[in-house]
C-alpha cells in the first residue's frame, strides 16, 4: 500500500470505478502506483506538489476505468455462453446417459406415470432445445464482437443484447432440469427401486443441477459487474 | 485521430524491446519528438487490450524501488501486426501526400 497522499487517494478513488472486476483493479493498481511514483521521481521530488502533476498528466480515473470495462465485461459475457454451451452438452450427455441407464434396467414409466410424464417430457425436450439454441446464438454473437476502446452507447448495447441471450438460455436450462429432476424423483418415488439402481439417475441429476449453478453463478456475476459499470461509469 | 492509432503507436513503441507502462510513454514521446498529447493513463488499457489479443505478452518484475512492475513485450503476433500496420500507414501517407499535392509527387508524376 502506498503511503497516505495524492497518490494513495488516486488508487482508492481508481478501486471503487473498478468495482466492476476487483481482480483486474488490484493489477491496474500495482502498474498506476508504479507509473505515478516513477513520473512524480522524475520530476526532480516525490512531493505532495509532484505527485499531483503525475495524477493530472495520467488523467480522470473514471476515464481510465472505462476503457478496461468493455474487454472485462466482454470477457465475463464470454465466459457465461462457454458455459451454457459446455452445460448443454453435458445436460445432454446426463439425459442420455439416464435413458441408456433406463433401457438397461428395463425400468420403464408406470401406466401412472405416462401422462405426467409424457408432458414434463415434452417440456423438457423444447426448453433443452431452446437452451441450446439461444445460448449457441448468444455465444457466437458475444465473442465475435470487436472490443470497443471506451464504454459507449454501442459496447453497452452489444453486451445488453448478449446478456438477455445468456439470461434467456439459462431460464431456459432450468426449466429443463427441473422437469428432468422432476420425472427422475417422480419415477423413483413410485417405483421404489433398489439403492444401486436408483444411484445412476440421482447422480446424473446432480450433474446437470451442479452446471446449472455455476452457470447461474457466472452469470449473475457478468450481470452484477455489467450493471456496477453502467451506474458507475455512466453517470 | 491519434486515438485511432493508438495500438500502432503502442506496439511500435515496444518494436525497440520490452517496457513497462511509463518507459512505453517515454518512448513514444521521445520518438515523436514529444508531439502526442494524450493522458498517460491512456495507454495502460491500450496495452490490456493488445495483451488480451495476443499481441503482447506481460510479466511482473520487481523494480529496483522494490515495487512491482509489469513489463510488456511484442509477441510474434504482435510483430506480424505491426509490420502489416507499417505496410497499411504508407499506402495511406503516399495517398495523402499525393492528394495534398506535395513537391516530390507532383514531379513524380509529371516525370512520367
């Protein structure tokens, strides 16, 4: 930490613009204190004076800030659609495997269960679909946008739009793991099958329920960071 | 229009060898003749940007302050970038010095 001063002042006021990606403002904090103590020295002292001239000459912090948002931001957004996409192919993987597992052990739905389960089933499949969809659209839109030098009008609708994609796909995700945990737990429910055959279908539930929660933790992380920098830096 | 070319001022700056951020705006200023005002924080996200791109390539050093340092230096990418930059900037200055009319391509031009 540097000593108390402008130049201390400068970094905190640097910290809270940067509240979008406090990772990236601990690495831009360590170069900008580095940069201002080396130009306040080369200007002859390291006075109150000379570490003012330095803040002046390196410029507003939220202007600096801004210009690191768009590739954090695009970065995070970037990050949620590679894990919708990497969840989906794993969602599909779990309810293959599961119908795989059904197959083998000639574990059909009960006569009481058809109904039911022909609708949650239904449900499933077009929000699976839908999921995939939406989250392929918004992945590849998201990661071949340019990355804008400053955080305008355009970088913000860029990252709204792929946003609204990602929130979109992951709605859709969860609606299809919980139609498919809500079939697994009716069929288990009903039938009542021994420990060992019942693992498979828990197991694959758990699977699909943990992606579900990482995607909705990453992105709500990216929405979080995406709207402290619209409040912040547009202001 | 100098922020429109502030990636290629940046990588050019870094041709010489690797810098961190204040001996990068050194450089440009000294090779300029200290003709580009721009704040000095600008080029710290510029040099993010052409890291994330895989331009450059950065590593903390320990500076003899005993603060920690980020130095930057032009990957092959970044290389092959910057001569592609050089190649696109003189078809553009001879276009410009043409249409400007300057001495030396106007007699060019009616030595032909």
């Amino acid at each position: 930490m540097p000593k108390p001063g402008p130049v201390a002042d400068y970094l905190g006021r640097l910290t809270r613009e940067f509240s979008f990606d406090p990772p990236l403002a601990s690495r831009v904090c360590q170069e900008v204190e580095d940069h201002l103590c080396e130009a306040a020295a080369a200007m002859g002292d390291s006075s109150i004076e000379a570490q003012g001239r330095a803040i002046r000459d390196f410029g507003d912090a939220r202007d600096i800030a801004s210009q690191y948002a768009p590739l954090s931001l695009l970065r995070q957004a970037r990050r949620s659609g590679a894990i919708i996409v990497v969840a989906s192919g794993a969602l599909y993987l779990s309810m293959k495997g599961r119908i795989a597992w059904y197959g083998l052990m000639q574990w059909a739905l009960s006569d009481n269960l058809q109904a039911v389960g022909k609708i949650v089933l239904a449900i499933d499949r077009s929000a699976y679909i839908l999921a995939f969809l939406l989250g392929a659209v918004g992945w590849a839109y998201i990661s071949t946008r340019r990355v804008s030098p400053r955080f305008d009008a355009g970088c913000r609708a860029q990252l709204r739009l792929g946003l609204l994609l990602a929130i979109a796909a992951t709605c859709a995700m969860l609606v299809s793991v919980i139609a498919d945990t809500v079939v697994t737990a009716l069929r288990i429910v009903e039938e009542r099958p021994p420990v060992f055959v019942s693992l498979i279908p828990l197991l694959s539930i758990a699977v699909e329920v943990a992606f579900a929660a990482v995607l909705v933790t990453a992105l709500g992380k990216a929405l979080r960071s995406t709207l402290r920098a619209s409040s912040l830096l547009s202001s | 229009m100098l922020k429109g070319h502030l990636d290629m001022i940046v990588l050019a700056a870094l041709s010489s060898g690797p810098a961190h951020g204040y001996a990068v705006i050194q450089e440009i200023q000294r090779r300029s003749g200290g003709a580009f005002e721009l704040p000095e924080g600008t080029i710290y996200p510029a040099l993010h940007r052409l890291e994330q791109a895989g331009l450059l390539s950065s590593h903390w050093t320990t500076a003899e302050s005993g603060r920690q340092r980020r130095v930057y230096s032009l990957t092959k990418r970044g290389t092959r970038a910057l001569s592609d930059q050089r190649v696109v900037w003189q078809r553009f200055t001879d276009a410009i010095s043409g249409l400007l009319g300057q001495p030396g391509h106007a007699k060019a031009r009616s030595g032909r």
